[in-house]
C-alpha cells in the first residue's frame, strides 16, 4: 500500500479522535457547563492549519492523478476539490461561532452546537467517502511513479499535533488527547 494512502488514513484518525474531544465539550455546553474554550479554539486551529492546508492539497493531488488514470472512479468521488472547500468553509463558520461566543455576544447555544454538529457531521462523510471510494481506486490505480511524482510534489510540512515535535501552541491539546485515551483505555 502506498506510504502517502497510509499517511492520509493516519490523518483521518486524528481527525476523528480531534471530533470526538469537540462533541464531547459541546455535550458540556449543551449541558448549561462551560466548555474548554481553548481546547476547541485549539482544535478549530489546527483543523484549519493542517488538513486544510496540507491533508486536503495531498488528496487533490492524487485526485488529478486518477482522473487521468481512472476517470470512471471519480464518479463515485465526485468533485473532491469543492468538497474541500465546504469543509474549509465549515470550519470558518465553526470559527466565527466560538468567537461569537468567546466574546459573549448574544447567541442562542443551538447555534454554536448546530455549527459544530455540521461540521463533524460533513468531515465524518467526507472521510468515510474517501476510505470508501477514493482510497480504494487509487491505489489500483496509480503506479509507483504517479506516487512518487506525488511525493515530490507534496508539502515537508510536519502535523503540528501529532507529527513527531508538537508545536507549542498545540502542547495543552496533545496532552489532552493523551490524558482522554488513557481514560478511555482505562475505562474499557
């Protein structure tokens, strides 16, 4: 399997462990409780920060790749570039909320947990689409020189969260990833 389709589905993990940590501080919210703010300001950042600018390129770029070698399975994929851009929208909108809320302006609580619901729901689609119907067909059909053209072509950029040196801005959301799979390995 290729090294970068490895990497991709490594992302998709963090991202669903990054979407858990939310809806779990949303349930606070919704509860009447005060959410960690700074964790989701955190997470929102660095939604923002890496697979917007780094993860999703990656994907675009093996996507050209298969509509010219595969392009009866970008049917089932449809446009991934504007799915990115939805996605990348979503998360402004996510953004504005929390600061609509961080600086306490009137808002009904609906719609800072409506933006966050919309959010993890069309990201949680959007991964399960591409382990579904886009990883699959890629790796049938891209050759080895197509993946290393790729390689060549991708951003150096290290995850900032879960790369192997956290940035600091990213330290407190790191450790409490760390501390919430302890707890819930703990728990099982």
């Amino acid at each position: 399997m290729s090294k970068i389709i490895s990497k991709l589905r490594e992302d998709h993990g963090n991202m669903t462990t990054l979407l858990a940590l939310i809806a779990r501080e949303v349930d606070f919210f919704r509860a009447g409780k005060d959410p960690d703010y700074y964790l989701i300001e955190s997470i929102i950042t660095y939604m923002q920060e890496f697979p917007d600018r780094v993860h999703h390129p990656l994907e675009d770029m093996i996507c050209a790749k298969l509509q010219d070698r595969d392009p009866a399975a970008m049917v089932e994929i449809g446009d991934l570039a504007k799915s990115h851009e939805t996605l990348e929208a979503l998360a402004d909108q996510l953004r504005t909320a929390l600061d609509r809320v961080l600086s306490e302006e009137t808002l009904p609580r609906d719609m800072f947990v409506d933006a966050v619901a919309e959010y993890r729901d069309s990201l949680l689609g959007h991964i399960n689409m591409e382990e579904a119907n886009f990883f699959p067909p890629a790796l049938r059909a891209l050759s080895d020189d197509d993946w290393n053209e790729i390689e060549r072509n991708m951003s150096a950029v290290d995850d900032p969260l879960f790369g192997g040196k956290t940035d600091d801005k990213y330290r407190a959301l790191h450790q409490e990833i760390v501390d919430w799979s302890r707890m819930l390995e703990e728990a099982s």
